[in-house]
C-alpha cells in the first residue's frame, strides 16, 4: 500500500488576546499591555487569505484515505511568521 504524504511541517507564530490581570489599570499599564506570543507546530493543509489550518496527528485508512486530527485553524491576520522546518 503506497500512502504518499505530502505536507511540509512547519512552526506558526502567532498573537493571541491577553486579557490583564487585575480589574484595574493604570495608563501606564494599559499602554504597555500587549498580546501574547504563541507558537504552533505541525503540518499545514492549507493556506488561504483568511485562514492556515494546520494538523498534528493522521490515520490512513484502508481505501489510503487519510483522517486527520488535533486540526487547528489559525486567522491569517493574527500570525506572525510561518517557518518549515
């Protein structure tokens, strides 16, 4: 059974929302909250103008199909860099 798998691995930085501690803040807090860095690695299914879904886990089926799992679909607006590794 030939299962060809064509997907480059790759690692995705991204920005999240970072909510603040703390009920209140002060200007100089505000001004200097930012968002949080995350990074995810796996191989990309796909990229479009909007979106890049990306995928961690596979299974082949008998009929070499492939399902896939821990899919994750990212907000092309939110990412930083995107690097194959």
């Amino acid at each position: 059974m030939s299962n060809p798998f064509n997907y480059q691995r790759v690692e995705i930085v991204w920005y999240d929302i970072c909510n603040a501690d703390g009920a209140w803040l002060t200007e100089a807090e505000v001004l200097n909250h930012r968002l949080a860095e995350c990074t995810s690695v796996g191989f990309l299914f796909s990229k479009t103008r909007t979106t890049v879904k990306i995928f961690s886990s596979w299974s082949y089926n008998t009929d070499n199909s492939i399902d896939y799992a821990d899919v994750v679909a990212l907000p092309t607006a939110a990412i930083k860099s995107i690097t194959v590794i």
